[in-house]
C-alpha cells in the first residue's frame, strides 16, 4: 500500500528560526518518487522539488533543503532563517512507477511564521 | 506558456443542481486526474485519466463523473450535487510512465447550498 505522512498538522515559528517539516512514506515499489509542493494563502499548488528512489543525495535551494533518508521512509524539508512569506501549507507527495503516475499526498502540515 | 486551465474559479451551487467543472492542458501531459482539497484531509484523488479514451476511479469517485475525449481536455461532471461536495478541486496533468511533478491548474472553490 502506498501512504504519505505528514504528522505535523500545524507548525508556528518566528520569523528567521530554523524549521523542519517530517514527511514519512510507505511504497513497495522500488521506483518512486517523492514530492513537496507549498499551498501559500493564495490557494495555488505550488511545485518545490522532485526526488527519486535511486537519488539519496540531500538538496539545497536557497533556504531551503531536503534530507532523503530511504532507511528510514523519510522526506525531511527544512527551512533555513524562516521568513514570513514561507507561511504556507506544505504538502509532501509520492508516485509510483507501477501505478502510472498517479500522485499521494499528505494531509499537509500548515506552517504560519510569525514577524 | 497557459499550463494547466482549470474554470470557474469559484462557483455556488443549489443541492439537486448539475455542473461541469472545466480543464484543459497545453503541454500534451498523458496523465491528468481531477482531486478535491478538504481541510485535514490533503488532496484525495476522484478520478483520473491516463489518455484520451481512458479513464478511472480514484479515492472518492462516487457522485462524479469523467471523461477524456482529447488529449487536451478533462472535465469533472457533478452530477447531483450535495452539500458533502462543497470542496476545492483542482485540476492536475502530468506525464505518465515517467518522473514527472504534477502540474495543477489554479482550483474552483465550490460551495453547495
């Protein structure tokens, strides 16, 4: 079965903290890929990164990173000097090769960054 | 560069009343699939197409309706609506087979009263 979880259901931090958005997975699939996409207050779906399985490599982007862990079924993404504009609710997705392209999601973790 | 279009942006609908929403993709995406957004509960996938002619069920298809006569185009049909359908939806196409983001359209707000 396949299954995306996201525990944090709300997160506050003020504004420049460090904070860490967990995301855990469940596939029995060797071939998947991992997803975050950021909903701002705007309402649009957002794309902000796309893992495979084959790749553990850690990423960075500006202030943002993602820590791969497939020991674990983990798809961390931390933001680095969190600012205002982060606030959003940040969704972690997975796909399968096995099943097309279709797309899980987490429930969301809404992350609200305080000046 | 359009993306993905999705119509109306918000719409009001009286229970027992029919409506189509509308999307349409310009990036010759196989993979399209329609989900509904409802607070605590992430994206939950109603139905989805994998290329003109082809369909299928997702999560929660029950009181909607699909279909895909071209690439380009895939509209969600409420057939009866209910209150338990007011939702934001959105629209999303991406290739099939391949890694591949989603790509989704910017959502319809649907209340029904």
């Amino acid at each position: 079965a396949q299954k995306v979880t996201q525990a944090q259901t709300e997160i506050s931090v003020v504004e420049k903290e460090d904070v860490t958005l967990d995301c855990v997975y469940e596939t029995r699939d060797t071939t998947y890929y991992l997803f975050w996409y950021k909903q701002p207050p705007s309402g649009e779906l957002v794309f902000l990164i796309r893992r495979n399985s084959f790749d553990e490599q850690n990423e960075i982007s500006g202030r943002y990173s993602w820590n791969f862990q497939k020991s674990t079924s983990s798809f961390n993404f931390t933001i680095t000097a969190s600012q205002v504009v982060d606030s959003a609710v940040y969704f972690c997705a997975l796909s399968q090769r096995n099943t097309g392209n279709q797309f899980y999601f987490g429930t969301g973790t809404s992350l609200t960054v305080i000046p | 560069n359009a993306g993905v279009t999705q119509t109306p942006k918000f719409q009001v609908l009286k229970t027992g009343q029919s409506m189509t929403l509308q999307c349409a993709q310009d990036m010759n995406h196989e993979y399209m699939s329609w989900y509904r957004q409802d607070p605590g509960m992430g994206l939950r996938l109603i139905h989805y197409s994998v290329g003109a002619g082809i369909t299928d069920q997702g999560e929660v298809p029950n009181g909607y309706n699909v279909s895909r006569s071209t690439t380009e185009d895939f509209p969600l049909r409420l057939l009866s609506a209910a209150p338990s359908q007011t939702s934001v939806y959105f629209c999303a196409s991406s290739y099939f087979l391949r890694a591949s983001e989603a790509f989704f359209g910017q959502g319809t707000r649907l209340t029904v009263v």
